[in-house]
C-alpha cells in the first residue's frame, strides 16, 4: 500500500520505491530504500513529515504515493 494511506503514529517498512530513476534515486538518498523502517510522525493538508532513521523528512502526497509500505511484521 502507498504511504500516503499510513496514519499518523504507524510505522511501516519500505517495500519498493516508484517512479522515474531520478525520483527513486533522491527518496533513496533520503533514506527510503526497500526494508527501512519509517514512521509517519505527522500529517497536515496531504503533506507527511516521516521519520527515517534519525531524521525527519517532510514530503507531499504526490511524493507519498510512489512509497509502497508493508506492516513491520510482515517480513
């Protein structure tokens, strides 16, 4: 399921990322690679501020949308 459907609060890890190269390539830079965990710690107006490591990212719906989560414990 896409990110953008996670509520605030869950965490989630990363299946796949998609997109354009140059998109899949710049989530990864930020973190957002297949198997990390990451945590929706905010929602407002469709944008998301997203834990990733030790960081926190703030991306867009549209953006949301190319990142396909699982459950953590579905692996």
């Amino acid at each position: 399921m896409p990110l953008a459907m996670i509520g605030e609060g869950e965490k989630v890890r990363v299946r796949e990322i998609r997109g354009a190269d140059a998109a899949r390539k710049h989530l990864g830079s930020l973190g957002f690679i297949a198997g990390a965990l990451v945590a929706v710690v905010h929602i407002s107006d469709g944008n998301m501020i997203i834990g990733v490591g030790d960081s926190r990212i703030a991306i867009n719906r549209e953006t949301a949308v190319r990142i396909i989560v699982e459950p953590v414990d579905a692996r």
